[in-house]
C-alpha cells in the first residue's frame, strides 16, 4: 500500500513540475565563445556586461542539434526593458550561423542589453533539444576618428576636423545595414578655397552583392549636389570637388554635408579622404 501511495505521489509531483514554467536561466557574459543547451520551454538569457556608447554588437549564433525533427531556437537581442531590436528563428535540421548585430546609441542608454534564446519543439517541458553556440563580439565604433557612431540627423551630424589646406584622413568607418543605418558628416570649406572628397570602401561584411551603400554630398540647405553607390564587393572610391570662392565681406565657411547610408544584410569599414587646398 505504501509502496503504491509512493508511485501514485511521484507521479503527482512529476505531473505538476511539468506542468509548471521553466524559470528563465541569466548569466551575465562578455566578448568570447558561450554555449549551452537548447530546452524545450526553457530560456536561456546572456546579458552583455558593458556596452559602450557607439560600440557595436556582433553575435554569431548557431544550434546544433540532438533531435530529430521538430527542434525550434529563437534567437532575440533586446534591450534593458525587454523590447527586441533583432531576431531570428531556426529549424533543425538547419545549423548555419546567423549573425545579430546592433549598434548603441551615441548616448549610454539601454544601460544593458542581452540575447534571449528560446527553445520550442520538443516533447515536455526541460527536454535538451541540443546546444547554442554565441560568440560575441564588440567592435568600438570611430567615425571620423571621433571614438563614437556618427549621428543620424543634420542637425547633430559629425563636424569633420579638416579645415586648413592638406590632406586629412579617417579611416575605420563603420556603418551597419542590421543596426547603424545612416552616418552623417559636416564639412566646412573655407572662401577661396577648394576640396576633394573621397569615400573608400575597404571592407565588406555579410551576404555578398546583397547590399548597397549610398553616398550623398549636399550642401547647406541638404540639397543634393552629387551621389554614388557602391556594391559588395566592390572598393572603388566616391569622388567629388567644390570649390567656394572669395566673399567680398567676412569669412563665413560654406557647409556640405556627407550622408552615408546603407541597405541589406551588409556591413562596411570605409575611410574618408579630404584634401583641402587655397584656391582652385
């Protein structure tokens, strides 16, 4: 009798610990290699320990896994407050990498960010359906040699320190079809004198001639004066020339602007040449 009253209460506890939700897992992570196990209405959540202003976030994810068929991982960067920024799913069989990536403001807030993995598909709740890999990277952005992201708006756009003759160099630009979508620069050209531009992309990210960067150079009321385009994996430079000639009174610089935008599932390093030169 006892014995039985033993099976009937083990099956009882067994029943109601399946049917009770699995406590989301949290451990705090930095740049490197992280895995762990894929569970069936169980998640695993790696919280990124420090995200400076303008760095950028770089997770390669993949599952590889122990079932069958019907395994599930949903991959999810969100922000402090939970709202998600980038997410993917997968199927098993399917292991290929997939990669999250997102910038952070130019300003310290979410003040953390983390990578919720889910998984979905098996038979009762703690079922391993298989193992994660996350390796995580953070790239410091510097436009412009400014050690932070180019703003977004004109109205914030990056002053570029290139104002007397020469020639001025920044490189390791970086922009971001996944998160860092628009760089913006401000140029000022003193009177009587001329200036070359040149945009060089050096290095491509991502699926291969699935993307495009487009180079804008406008003046100070945004109108355009000339475009480009670039495409994976091409490096050859965007080029232009103005000059701003002499002002009968004062100074006063002209303006222009540079707006770099990207599209797709690409990434892109490039620099920025301007040489500056009195006269024609």
């Amino acid at each position: 009798m006892r014995h039985r009253k033993f099976i009937c209460l083990l099956a009882i506890l067994c029943w109601a610990c399946a049917a009770l939700p699995i406590r989301a897992e949290e451990r705090t992570v930095g740049e490197g290699q992280h895995r762990g196990f894929i569970v069936h209405e169980g998640e695993q959540v790696l919280k990124i320990e420090v995200v400076k202003p303008g760095q950028t976030i770089q997770a390669q994810v993949s599952p590889q896994w122990n079932v069958k068929k019907g395994g599930v991982v949903e991959w999810t960067l969100t922000d402090s407050d939970g709202a998600p920024l980038r997410a993917a799913s997968q199927h098993q069989p399917n292991e290929e990498s997939l990669f999250l990536e997102w910038t952070s403001n130019s300003e310290p807030r979410p003040d953390a960010y983390r990578i919720q993995i889910q998984g979905k598909g098996g038979s009762f709740p703690g079922e391993i359906l298989g193992q994660y890999t996350v390796q995580l990277s953070l790239w410091d952005q510097n436009d412009a040699d400014s050690g932070t992201d180019a703003p977004e708006t004109y109205e914030k756009a990056l002053q570029l320190p290139a104002f007397e003759p020469g020639v001025h160099i920044f490189n390791e630009c970086f922009i971001s079809g996944t998160a860092d979508i628009y760089d913006l620069y401000k140029i000022s050209l003193k009177p009587n004198h001329s200036l070359t531009l040149k945009t060089v992309p050096a290095q491509w990210y991502g699926a291969a001639k699935q993307g495009i960067v487009r180079w804008d150079f406008l003046n100070r009321s945004f109108k355009r004066m000339k475009g480009g385009q670039s495409h994976p994996p091409d490096t050859s430079p965007f080029m232009v020339r103005v000059f701003h000639p002499p002002v009968r009174s004062g100074s006063k610089p002209a303006i222009f602007y540079l707006l770099v935008k990207i599209e797709g599932d690409v990434s892109l390093v490039y620099s920025l040449l301007l040489e500056i030169q009195e006269g024609r």
